[in-house]
C-alpha cells in the first residue's frame, strides 16, 4: 500500500497488517499513488491548501477537485490511499463528513448522485465512474484513518464529543458506502488517538478477519463478520 499522511492526516504504516491511529500534520504533496498492472497507466493523487489533484504517469492533471462536500462545505485531505483490488483511491477529508472514492477502472460503474429508485432502470443523472468521484456521507467528520487493501472496509476515528472523553472508530464499508459498526477508542489526555490498530486473518482465504484496539486494559478484539467484541486482553492475540 502506497497511501501516505497529507494535510492533517496520520502516521500509517502497513507491515503485518497494522496501521496507526494518530493525527499528524504533514505538508501538501504527493497523497497516494496507484501502480496497476504492467502495461497499465498509473496514477497519482496530490494535494495542495483546499484541492485534490489527479495525474497521469507524465505529470498531467486529469481532474482538479476542491476539497468541499457536496454542500459546498470547505476542508482539507485528512489521508489517502490507493487500494488496487477495487482500482481505486480512497480519501479521507478533514472537517468535513464525507468520505471519497475515486475509480481508476475504465469499466467503473457510473456515479449516481442523490436518491434514486432503481438504479438499474436509468432513473437519475449519472456521472462516469472512471476518474469519477464517489461520496460517502458520514454521521461526523474524521480526524484519523487506516486501511488495509485486503477488506473492503476503512476504519475512521471521530473525535470524542468533549475533551477527555471516548473517541469512536467507525467502519465503513466501500461497497455500500456506510457505516457498519462503531467501535469505542480509550480517551488519553495527550491524544484520544494514539494507539495501534491491528488486522488479521483468522481463518483460511482471508474468510474471516479480526481487528484489535487500544483499550483502557490492553486490546480489545473484534470479529469482523459481525463487529462483535471477542475478547479483552493485555496483548492482541
């Protein structure tokens, strides 16, 4: 995975599957870039105060986005990601409730903005998916992120409702575009972020995976196929 910090984003890292939940502030430039298969066009992400921008394997802007919502609401990148199983990036925003995703597949599906009835039948204007830009509307907006390219789903921190209180992660899941479970973080007075995240399979295929976070006494650790919390523990496994 090649997705960095930007704007006020966090340091992440992916090694055996970890990522870590901790805002820092980082200067604008190259966000996340995307390596497809030999012979493709690659792609990359950068960032400058308030816009997003998508290049080609020359240099060459292909979009130039602001970074607003879709009520005109203006932010920052909080982090992206590339995640090559979906041919995708996948952007965080800082201080705005939405979350994006941008295609790099000429065979995406088009974008449908608003509600529509049936999809299928046409109903609604569509955009085109390929280079297209997909929002997700979250319930508050996120100061923290990670992502693991392997599972469908991001995880994102909200920010506790009042200083030295519980902060909240949320999983969202990309394919339908909402928030699956929410998942209680410790409160800490120099961070209500700081701590590691880890993910791992624990079953055959990647068929089942199990994700643990910080808590007050160690980890707690959840099932990913029903966010249930499995156990409390001093270590993660």
């Amino acid at each position: 995975m090649t997705g960095l910090a930007c704007g006020w984003g966090l340091a992440l890292w992916v090694g055996a599957a970890s990522a870590t939940l901790a805002a820092t502030p980082a200067d604008a430039g190259v966000a996340a870039s995307f390596q497809p298969a030999e012979g493709a066009i690659p792609y990359t992400l950068a960032t400058r105060p308030g816009r997003l921008l998508l290049r080609d394997a020359t240099g060459r802007v292909l979009r130039d986005w602001p970074v607003q919502d879709a009520q005109g609401a203006r932010g920052e990148v909080l982090a992206a990601f590339d995640a090559p199983r979906r041919r995708s990036f996948v952007v965080a925003l800082s201080g705005l409730p939405e979350l994006w995703e941008i295609s790099v597949d000429p065979a995406a599906e088009p974008i449908f903005d608003g509600l529509v009835h049936d999809y299928r039948m046409g109903e609604g204007l569509a955009r085109p998916g390929f280079l297209g830009l997909r929002r997700s509307r979250l319930e508050r907006p996120w100061v923290a992120a990670f992502f693991d390219p392997r599972v469908p789903w991001l995880v994102g921190a909200e920010a506790p409702d009042a200083p030295g209180g519980a902060a909240t992660a949320v999983v969202l899941h990309l394919d339908i575009r909402r928030a699956v479970a929410r998942l209680p973080l410790p409160a800490s007075a120099a961070s209500p972020l700081a701590g590691t995240a880890l993910w791992w399979e624990a079953g055959s295929g990647g068929a089942r995976w199990q994700l643990a976070l910080p808590a007050p006494e160690g980890w707690a650790v959840y099932d990913t196929a029903r966010w249930t919390l499995l156990r409390q523990a001093a270590g993660p496994r």
